[in-house]
C-alpha cells in the first residue's frame, strides 16, 4: 500500500518544495517594475510572490492604461497594465543598478488589444543609445546580460513609424559575475 501511495506522494511533495523555493528565494537585488501601474502602488506577484513597484518612479513619459478584464484573467498579474508612447521618437526608463554587476535584463511586451486597434506595433528597444532588438510582436519577452559601467541604466522604446511603442515590465536580476561569461571580463 505504501508503494503505491509514495509513486503518488512524492511527486506532490517534490512540486511542494519547487513552491516553497520559489516563495522563499532571495530577491536582494532584484529589480521588478510593472510599466504602467498606478504611482505609488507595489504587490507581491501570487504565482512567484516577487515584488513588483510602479515605473512611475523611472520614466517621466507616456500614458498607462490597464487591460480588458478577460485578458486579466489569462494572464499573471505584472502585465495586467502597460505604458504606451504615442508622443516622442524615444522614452527611456533610468533604473539605478550597481555599477559593474552583471545583471540579466528582461523586458516583457503583451499587447492586450490595449487600444482597440488590434493592430500589431513593431518598435526598436534599446539599451542606453546600443540597439538590444526590435519588437515584431505583440505578446514577446526580450532578455539581455549586461554589465553597467554606471550606476543607472536606460532601457529605451524607439518609435520607427510603425505602431505605437508599449512595454508591460522591466525586471532586472543580479548574476553571479562569474557565471555567463562576457567579452568584457567576467
């Protein structure tokens, strides 16, 4: 009987210690902006528990606007808002960092119909004045390692004439400067 019943336990107990690590990590470091929530508002995510903050605090542009609740409901709480740009060629977030740790960048793109238009944008992202990569779809996650030489960075939407730039979250981890190897050192 217990044979039986342990082919079933332990796979529960091993996704009850995935859950636990994911709750207990240490998020010293961690960097999580959810573009276009309210000012001054912040949350513990429920799937990860990470906590997220509003970007009100590192970009001074653009316009915030919350999803349909049906496209709320499929998706985790970091993108159910996003900031649009439909002034300006280039809005840039500052994000201070520690200068000279090697971070892995994120930044989360999901459509939402926000406007109605249900058109797909396509926008370049850019990294300081470097071009990371251009944004074709709608719904995308673009990742980068970088090594600040400053104390900031500047995650910036460039408007090419081809839709409205938006952006729904900025994360940013701290890496270990010996992992992932880069051409500039450690």
């Amino acid at each position: 009987m217990l044979g039986k019943l342990s082919h079933f336990l332990y796979p529960l107990l091993g996704l009850i210690a995935v859950i636990l690590v994911v709750h207990g990590q240490d998020q010293t470091g961690f960097i999580n902006i959810d573009c276009g929530l309210p000012p001054n508002s912040s949350y513990n995510e429920q799937t990860t528990g990470l906590f997220y903050i509003s970007d009100a605090t590192v970009v001074d542009t653009g316009e915030s606007k919350l999803l349909l609740e049906q496209d709320r409901g499929l998706n985790p709480q970091y993108v159910w808002y996003l900031r649009y740009f439909p002034e300006g060629k280039r809005n840039c977030y500052t994000i201070n960092v520690t200068s000279g740790t090697k971070y892995l960048i994120r930044a989360t793109f999901l459509y939402g119909d926000y406007d109605g238009q249900n058109k797909a944008s396509e926008f370049d992202l850019h990294l300081g004045s470097n071009l990371w990569d251009t944004v074709y779809s709608n719904n995308t996650i673009k990742e980068i390692i970088h090594v600040p030489l400053q104390s900031y960075i500047q995650v910036c939407l460039v408007n090419t004439g081809s839709g409205t730039p938006f952006i729904s979250a900025i994360e940013l981890r701290p890496l270990n400067n010996t992992l992932y190897p880069t051409q500039m050192g450690p």
